[in-house]
C-alpha cells in the first residue's frame, strides 16, 4: 500500500503543520480531561486487588485515544495530498558527423611533445571524442597509404579503444595526406548528419599517395565537408627517428621540422575549415577546444514532471482505524450509563 512513495511531495504542505496541533490536543485532554471521563475511587490500599490481572477491555479502552490520534494524523497527511513526482527529459540532438585523420608516419615518434607526437595526439583525440557524446565519430590513419581504424559510430568506447591501439609501423612510411584525407570524405558522404567535419593532422609534407591532397579537399568542399586541419611540430628542430639501430631501437637525432602549411592552409580555405599549428602539447589542447567550441552540437532538452496521487492509501488507513475504534467503543468495551 505505502509501496513507491519516495521522491514524496505535498500539494498542500501548510496542512502537515495542523498535526502538531492533534498532538498538543490529545495531551491536553488526557491531562485535564482524563479524569472526568474516567471516574475515580480512592483507596487506603491497593494490596486486596494484587493478585488480579488488569482486564483486556481495560487495556483496550487505554488503546481508543490511540486509535483517534492515528486517524486525524493520518487524516491530514491524506488533506495534504502526497504525491509522488518523475522528472522526465526528452533530449533531441542535431549530431555532427566527425572523422578524424592521424598521420602515422615514422616522423610521428619525434619527441618535441611529451612523450612523442604521436602518443599526444592520440591523447588528445580521446579527449575530443569524450566531450562530443552527441556525434558520430571515427578514425583514419595515413602515412604512404590510407586505413580506417574505426568507421564513423556513436559507440565511442570502441572508438577510444581503437585510437589507443594506434601506432607507428601499421602502414607503410611516407606522407600521404591526399590518401587520408579522400578515406575521410569516403566515409563521411553517404552520412545524413547536417553538418559534417574532418580533422585532419599531419607533421609532414605531402610525399607519397595517388591522390593529390588540393584535389581531395575540393571533393570535401563539394559534399560540404568542412576540414580542420592541424601541423603538428616544434618550429625549428626536435629530436627525431633518422635510423634503427642494429638492437632494434630507434636512433634519434635533431632534425628539421617541415610542415607543408601553405598545402594545409589551402585545404582548410577550400572547405570553410581552419588551420592551426600545435608546437606543443598544451597548443594541441588548446586546438581541439577551439574546434570543439566551433562545431556545437544543436541539443534541445525538454522537461516533463508527472505527478501521482497518493493521498488514497493514508485516507484508506484513517478511515480502518476510525471503524476499529468505533467497533471497540461500542461492541468490546461498551459502559452501561
């Protein structure tokens, strides 16, 4: 009966003060009251009536006042109006369609970011995803060719897996920006979202593949395709893979950095995007915030409270213990006047 009653709330909460009153009330009586509606007699000595047991109708007559508190406490909780209140949302999403493009070439191993580039990347794009659970995600690696780590899904647990589980070594080396940028726009074209985005980084220049990169980005500006792109790299020089060593090991030395921004710069033209530049890890951050900022997830939540009444079961248990102390007044511990 008194089954679901949490998150209870009250229509009319001035009522519940009034129960104080039934309690101050019920004590006033049986202090000034008592006596009179219980006659007494006087006696120099109890002890005649010791080995006598209280009689059970005596005991029930002590219970009535009980009984009629109980009815108008719970009397008044039912005026009250318990309710118990749900609080729905109905959340609607305009999601955005994103895919991600890491450059995995040998260079990605520089150590200029903590601990390499590639490793800071990957971070970072975890991070990304974790704040956008509204859109679609997914992740292509590129280096002298192209491969889809993770098509384009809402399940961003698989996804994070899948970019932790990226590395140097999986595709051929080289710089195929082309190639990684036309797999983005592969998976991205037959999508419905309205807004759809690449972001594309690289810490290189554009050396291997069949597709020219200018050409990609203009068959992502003709699907509406937006693209971000990144060069990632220290200006001047960082410390770099130039060899292995006979123990398997990298050789690093400081080389270099080379980074084709007029190329990334035209692509992000082309396609309403924008380009940036990551020196560090803290720039990198501060990029994909930038990117996250631009591309906001339309979300409408609409809230609903649904109430229920559940004045019935105390009304029920008032009235039960109304009729149980009308039954025993006037059928159990009836007095004759």
């Amino acid at each position: 009966m008194f089954k679901n009653l949490t998150h209870l709330t009250f229509a009319y909460k001035w009522v519940l003060w009034l129960i104080p009153v039934v309690f101050v009330w019920a004590g006033l009586w049986w202090y000034f009251l008592s006596k009179k509606a219980y006659p007494s007699l006087k006696l120099s000595s109890t002890k005649a009536f010791a080995g006598y047991a209280v009689p059970v109708k005596a005991k029930i007559k002590k219970l009535l006042p009980l009984l009629r508190i109980a009815t108008l406490t719970l009397l008044l909780v039912a005026i009250a109006r318990p309710q118990t209140s749900y609080d729905e949302e109905k959340v609607t999403t305009e999601g955005i369609d994103i895919m991600m493009a890491i450059d995995v070439s040998g260079s990605m191993q520089s150590k200029d970011f903590d601990p390499n580039r590639i490793e800071a990347a990957k971070k970072e794009a975890i991070s990304f995803i974790d704040g956008r659970p509204h859109d679609r995600i997914g992740m292509v690696i590129f280096s002298a060719e192209s491969f889809t780590q993770c098509p384009i899904t809402i399940d961003h647990a698989v996804l994070k897996d899948q970019v932790a589980a990226i590395k140097n070594g999986l595709l051929e080396d080289g710089t195929a920006i082309g190639m990684g940028l036309a797999t983005c726009v592969q998976r991205l074209k037959e999508g419905h979202a309205k807004s759809k985005v690449i972001i594309l980084m690289t810490d290189g220049v554009n050396n291997r593949g069949m597709i020219d990169p200018l050409t990609a980005g203009d068959i992502a500006a003709e699907f509406g395709i937006r693209v971000y792109t990144i060069g990632i790299g220290t200006n001047g020089k960082a410390l770099t893979p130039v060899a292995m060593g006979p123990d398997g090991k990298l050789i690093f030395d400081y080389a270099p950095v080379e980074i084709d921004e007029a190329l990334l710069k035209e692509i992000a033209k082309k396609t309403g995007g924008q380009y940036f530049r990551a020196t560090d890890n803290k720039a990198l951050k501060g990029i994909y915030d930038q990117i996250d900022k631009l591309e906001k997830t339309k979300i409408e939540v609409s809230a609903y409270q649904r109430k229920t009444e559940k004045f019935y079961a105390f009304a029920l248990m008032a009235a039960i213990f109304l009729l149980l102390e009308i039954l025993l007044r006037y059928l159990v511990v009836r007095a004759i006047p």
